[in-house]
C-alpha cells in the first residue's frame, strides 16, 4: 500500500514548520520572540542580582532567625528544635535564596516593562486589543502606593494579630491532650511565611475589585451576581496559602470577603453604573 506525499512525515514536519512560522511571523509571535531574546541577554544580570541579593542577605539570616524563635515571641512551654545537623544552614540558604529570586523578579518587571513599552510588536499588540500602555501619572503612583500599604498591612495584621493567636490557640490544644510542644524550625518559619504572605495577598482584595469595577472589566451587577463564588474563592486562597487547619482558613478569608465587600460598596457610593 502507497502513503501518499501529502501524509508522510517528512510533510507533516514541513507543515509544523510553516505553522510556527506564520506564528513567530504575527504580533504575538514577535512578542515572545523578543521576550526570549531578552530573558537570554539579561541571564548574566539577573544571576549577579541573585548573588548579589544573596551574598547581603545570608550574613543576615542568622541573627532574624534569632530573632524570630526568640522566646518572647513564642507561647509557654514551647521549643524550638532541629531534627538533623543541617537544618539550619540549608534554612539559612533558603531564606537568602528566596530574597535573591525576589530581586531579580522585581528587577526583570521593572527592567522588562520599560523596555516593552519601547518595544513595536508590543506596542502593535496592545493597539490591536485596544490597550493603553500604563503612564506614570498621579493615578499609577497612587495604585501603586495603595497596593504596598496593602501589603504592609495584610503582614503587620498576621503578624500582630493572626499569627500570635493561631500559635497560642494550637499550643494550648496540643498541651490541653498532654502532648509536649516542640516544633521544628523549619516547619515553624515556614508556618510565619504562609501566613504572612497570604495576609499580603489577600489584602488586595479591595484595589484589585475597584480597578475591575473602574475599568469596566466587569459590571458591578455582575460581580455582585457572583458574589458567592467569589467568596468560595477566597476560602480557596485561604487554603492554598494557609497551613491546614479551619482556623487559619477562616482568618485568612474573612479579611479578604470583608475588604471586598468594602470595595463594592465604595464604589457604589462613589461612581454611578452606566
């Protein structure tokens, strides 16, 4: 039996070919095309942030993981302990590791941002889906403010507030059955660091419904019309960045449903819906 040209391999890997081509050749294409030409002239910049980041950071680690077990800020009768020799340095290394990672995420935002709005494929994209490149006007300086004294906000609130009862609650439930409470360092910080963030996070919440609502990505009846599911989400959150017990769920989502609402009414009483 005969295969016909049409359907030999050798056709089917010319016809791959030309697909990507026409692809590399659109809009979009030339995006992504720039973007790995970028992310390959930047590797050397970026892996001297991280060393550099991580180089400052490491000397440091020490004395804020002294810092963070020290007794004042732990409940009665608890320890802190390492189970194996090198827990503590590898806890150190990764303490500086995510600081060097974190640098070079903002340094290739803020590098990458400048250099895409100079950039003509895609300043071609975004006039194709009708998008405004962000200016820096008073507006952008403003979200950007809110949203850092957000964040500010959603750490001092776990840590002033959710992460010291969360520790006195669980101590006090562990000792209530005769256990003894010695917790491991690792598991301890890491247990600071998802609260922590998952309060920064969700303390968005507000400025991003606002910035949907205002530019009418979504009509506020409609996000009120999934009101329920956006709720359900926001346990979803509270899940993935919490530890896993109901409490911390529930005090990670309710700041979130609660800075939602607020947002939802602030903008009912500030802005008529055409």
């Amino acid at each position: 039996m005969r295969v016909s040209p049409l359907h030999t391999p050798m056709a089917e890997g010319d016809g791959v070919v030309n697909a990507v081509d026409e692809l590399l050749d659109t809009p979009g294409g030339e995006i992504l095309v720039s973007l790995h030409s970028y992310l390959r002239k930047r590797m050397k910049m970026l892996a001297v942030i991280f060393c550099l980041a991580f180089m400052v950071t490491f000397p440091l680690t020490k004395r804020f993981i002294s810092w963070l077990i020290d007794e004042t800020r732990l409940p009665e009768n608890v320890e802190i302990i390492v189970i194996s020799p090198v827990e503590f340095i590898l806890l150190q290394v990764q303490l500086a590791a995510q600081v060097g990672l974190l640098c070079m995420v903002i340094t290739l935002v803020a590098d990458g941002s400048w250099r895409a709005s100079k950039n003509r494929a895609v300043r071609q994209r975004l006039a194709e889906l009708k998008v405004h490149t962000p200016r820096p006007n008073s507006a952008l300086v403003l979200t950007l403010l809110i949203s850092i004294l957000l964040l500010i906000g959603g750490v001092l609130y776990a840590w002033n507030w959710l992460i010291p009862m969360l520790l006195e609650y669980l101590t006090n439930d562990a000792q209530a059955a005769g256990l003894s409470t010695e917790w491991r360092l690792t598991s301890y910080t890491g247990f600071i660091a998802n609260l922590a963030v998952a309060s920064g996070v969700g303390f968005q919440a507000p400025l991003v419904t606002l910035l949907i609502l205002r530019m009418e990505i979504v009509r506020r009846r409609t996000v009120r019309s999934y009101r329920r599911h956006i709720w359900f989400s926001a346990f979803l959150l509270g899940a993935f960045l919490s530890p896993p017990d109901p409490l911390s769920l529930f005090l990670v989502a309710m700041p979130v449903i609660v800075l939602f609402e607020a947002a939802l009414i602030l903008d009912t009483f500030t802005r008529q819906e055409h």
